[in-house]
C-alpha cells in the first residue's frame, strides 16, 4: 500500500505543477502543451477514481443489449459514451442535440 | 523560409507594381509548421502605402500549388464570393524561401472566440449567417467546369467513396469501438445517390476561416483544400459540426448561426439545399474527425510523432462519439429522454 497522496491527489498536483508553476513561466510556444498537460493529469485523475466503476458498468450495459436490437445499443452505448466523458471531458454530454 | 522575408518580399511587389518597394512592420499572424501568415505595409515609390498579407506555404506541407489556389480564389472573387484580392502569386521558391501569395489585407477578427465576441458585441449575428451561408452558394452556384483543372477532383460518387475511407479507417485505427461500427452501420444505410449536381468546394469553410468585421462578412480564408466536382453537401454539413461551435453549441453553425438562416442566405444565392443528404455528411465528417484524431493518436504511440497534444487526441475521441450518438439518434428516442 502506498503511502498518501493518493495517485488522484498527486495527479492534481502535477496538473497545479504544469498550469499554475511551469505554464506561467514558459514561453508563448510551449504554452499550450503544459495546459494539454495539466488536463492529461486531471484526466487520469478522474479515470483513477472513476475508471474502476465505468468498466464494470460498460461491460453490463453491453452485454443486456439483446443481439440485433439496435435501438437497446443505442441506449446502451449512451451511457457508456457519457461514463468515458465523466473522466475525459465532464460536462460535453449536457448537449444532446445535434 | 529566409529568417526575414522582406527583402524577398519587396522584390517581387516592385515587379508587380513596377516602381520600388520598401516592406515595413512585418507581423507574423500565424506560426507553426503549416501555412504562415504574414501581415506586412508596402511601401511603394510613388504610389503610397498598402496594408498586405503573405501566405508563406513551406513545400512539406503544400496540397495545393499557389498558382492554383490563385485560381480557385480569383474565380470565387469574380462570382460575388468575398475572397482578398490577390497582389501577387509567386511559385518560386528561390526568392523568399518558399512559395507564397500576397494578398490586400482585410481587417477583422478571424480567431474563432474572437470573431463570437464580435459578433455578441455587435449584434450581427443573423447578417453574418446570411451572408456566410450566400457566400457558400456563391460558390456552388459556378459551373464546375470552370474550375481550374490543376484542382483536385471528387470522383464520380463523393459519398460512397468517403465512406469507403472512412471504413478502412475504423478497421485501422478504431475497430474495437462499436459507436463508430454503429455510425458506419447508419451511414451505409442511407448512403445517398451520386449529387444531381456537383460544386466546387472550399471543404472546410468553418468559423475560423472566415473574416468577420463589424458591418459583417468581410472574406473567406484558407482556399488550399478546394475541391471540384464535389457534392455540395459536404461543404454545407462540415461548418456546422460541434467543434466549430466554440461551447455555443446552440448554434449549429459556428456558434453563432442557425441551420435556417445560414440555409436562406445559401439559398438566395444560388445553392439547394438537401436536408438528407447534408445530415449524411455531417456524420460523415465527424466520424472522419474521429478517425483523424485516432490517426494523431496512433503517431504518437508508434513514435512518429511523439507529442503530448497528439497522445491528448486520443481522450477526445469519446467528444466524436458523443457527436455521433446525437446525430444518430434512433427516431423513435426523443432528445432530453434519459437514456
């Protein structure tokens, strides 16, 4: 067992790292990938939390679709796209139009 | 490219002005490996002083000659289509470096973000749509035949050959991801005919190559993709995809613009609009964006090109197929239904 942080509580420190230490203090060219990086370091921070419980439900919601049915899979696969989003991007499924 | 391409620059606008030219204050607008831009004043020896932009196109990346992309831009100008007029076209590289063209320079907001403040701050949302969507049937309503040869062309059926891609593409890059099966499943479905009529195509006139001043539309940008003989839809479907909304994702067009009013300028000049058949290639495009994520993903992972922000593109993936799911939604789920 290692000791704390926890793997999300230093995630979010390297993210504070890139954006809030390093980024200011960049130049203009390289900018851009420290904040890629911070929001890597959020994502994996999330998927850490979150990625556990996603998988186990994706396999679930699949594997209730009856064979065929694609109207079932296309609810299914909703729910398991808005799963992956609450780790890589929260709050794009708020949009459900087109 | 010469560190400094003034020198070069002048030279070659004295020949077109026919009277020496001195360059001053010389703005680089875009970097980067791809295409630059550079915002420059001639000055020109009896003749005053003009405001001018050169686009500097590195040969590694160039999918268009200049000398062709100054063709398609002058016969979209000559049919009413704001395009900057162009100064000056030079293929040859040995003068500054690289080839490049010279435009007048069109003030105006171009950024995305930027251009939405513009047009919260002044009001002009639905002059600007109307005049984005009449700038595009402009361009579809010239007869294709026209277009200069030196264009690539779409072949005979654009649709069926897209899909053809874009099947190979999942099977390569993304063929453990039943949304885009379910997506290539839909597309094949409603695969539409070959157009009753082809266009040339811009292929990518999005928010973010357009120029929008305070009194509206002032020109469209980024020519080097155009295309002849396409189908028009595909050029109408690609600007109103999500990621071009910029979070105003009420605006199907760019963020700022409705399916409507974008369609009625479109119209009114000229373009016909086929509802089917634009949703098929919005779904298409964004499928194809997957693809092309997945693509910069994979370069990353195989070392061709080991960069944080291609390895990032891999994570927004799960964006596309939330955009796909949308479009597909099965007619008998209505929107807000949880699923």
């Amino acid at each position: 067992m290692q000791n704390r942080p926890t793997a999300a509580e230093l995630l979010e420190s390297l993210a504070e790292l890139l954006e809030d230490t390093l980024l200011p203090a960049l130049p203009p060219g390289l900018q851009h990938r420290a904040r890629v990086g911070a929001n890597l370091a959020r994502i994996l921070g999330r998927e850490v939390q979150l990625g556990p419980e996603a998988a186990r439900r994706e396999a679930d919601l699949l594997a209730a679709v009856p064979e065929g049915d694609e109207e079932a899979l296309w609810q299914a696969l909703t729910e398991v796209v808005r799963a992956d989003l609450a780790i890589a991007k929260p709050g794009y499924d708020s949009w459900e139009g087109e | 490219m010469s560190a400094d391409p003034s020198a070069g620059l002048a030279a070659v606008l004295a020949e077109t002005y026919g009277s020496p030219v001195r360059v001053t204050g010389l703005e680089f607008l875009s970097a980067g490996a791809r295409r630059r831009n550079v915002a420059f004043t001639a000055e020109i020896e009896g003749q005053g002083s003009r405001p001018l932009v050169a686009t500097i196109v590195p040969p590694a990346v160039e999918i268009m000659t200049v000398d062709a992309e100054a063709a398609v831009r002058e016969l979209a100008r000559a049919h009413g289509v704001p395009v900057p007029a162009l100064v000056a076209v030079c293929a040859d590289a040995a003068r500054i470096g690289e080839p490049f063209l010279v435009s007048e320079r069109i003030d105006g907001e171009t950024v995305p973000r930027r251009v939405l403040r513009l047009i919260d701050a002044t009001g002009n949302a639905e002059t600007v749509a109307r005049q984005w969507g009449a700038a595009m049937g402009a361009l579809h309503a010239i007869d294709p035949a026209s277009a200069p040869e030196a264009l690539p062309a779409a072949g005979p059926d654009p649709a069926a050959d897209a899909l053809a891609e874009a099947e190979k593409g999942v099977r390569t890059l993304l063929s453990d991801r039943p949304v885009f099966a379910m997506a290539l499943r839909w597309l094949e479905r409603r695969l539409p005919a070959p157009p009753p009529r082809t266009a040339l195509l811009h292929t990518d006139l999005r928010n973010g190559n357009i120029i929008v001043a305070p009194d509206g539309l002032a020109a469209v940008l980024d020519w080097e993709g155009a295309q002849r003989n396409g189908d028009p839809m595909r050029d109408v479907a690609w600007p109103a995809l999500r990621m071009w909304r910029f979070r105003n994702d009420d605006k199907e067009f760019g963020g700022f613009a409705d399916r409507d009013t974008f369609v009625r300028g479109y119209e009114e000049a000229g373009g016909v609009f086929d509802v089917d058949r634009f949703r098929w290639w919005k779904v298409m495009g964004t499928l194809s964006w997957g693809v092309g994520l997945a693509g910069q993903a994979a370069a990353h992972l195989d070392g061709t090109v080991r960069d944080i922000v291609m390895a990032a593109s891999g994570r927004r993936v799960s964006e596309i197929e939330w955009d796909l799911l949308m479009q597909i939604r099965p007619s008998s789920i209505s929107p807000g239904t949880k699923a």
